[in-house]
C-alpha cells in the first residue's frame, strides 16, 4: 500500500522516522546513511522523535545533524 501512494504521488524524497520504518520501507538500503538514492527516490533516514527526545546531548547532537540532510528550503512546489 506504501509502494502504491508513492507511485502515485511520484515524491522525489521519502522520509523514514526511526529504525523501524526504515527497515520495514527500505530494507535493503545501507542504515548507517543518513541520505542515499533507494529506487527512484532520495531516501532520509531520520531520528525517530522518541529517541530524539529521549538521547543524552551528544548524541542529540549527532541525531539533529541527520534532519539537516533535509532541505526542506530547496524543496520546489509541484502547483505552478
């Protein structure tokens, strides 16, 4: 059903919150990337917000530094 809606939508991003989606969307993908291509798509491998919340500082750090693989500000609307 996943595969389905992004077929249909045709996204150039995919974000995977936590481990666990992650294996269960990509599970052949390399985990210890924080962004890699993974079929037509760029894939973001992100912080579940659970373990955001519940890291020590450094690791926090380490974890935040994986959202700024996302550019959210060069991201381009479809509707033009």
């Amino acid at each position: 059903m996943f595969w389905e809606g992004i077929r249909r939508l045709q996204p150039q991003y995919i974000a995977c919150f936590g481990q666990a989606a992650f294996q269960l969307i990509a599970p052949d993908a390399d985990p210890n990337l924080h962004a890699q291509p993974y079929k037509d798509y760029l894939l973001h491998h992100l912080p579940a917000p659970q373990d955001l919340a519940q890291a020590s500082p450094p690791k926090r750090t380490s974890m935040i530094q994986a959202l700024h693989t996302l550019h959210l500000d060069q991201l381009v609307s479809r509707e033009t």
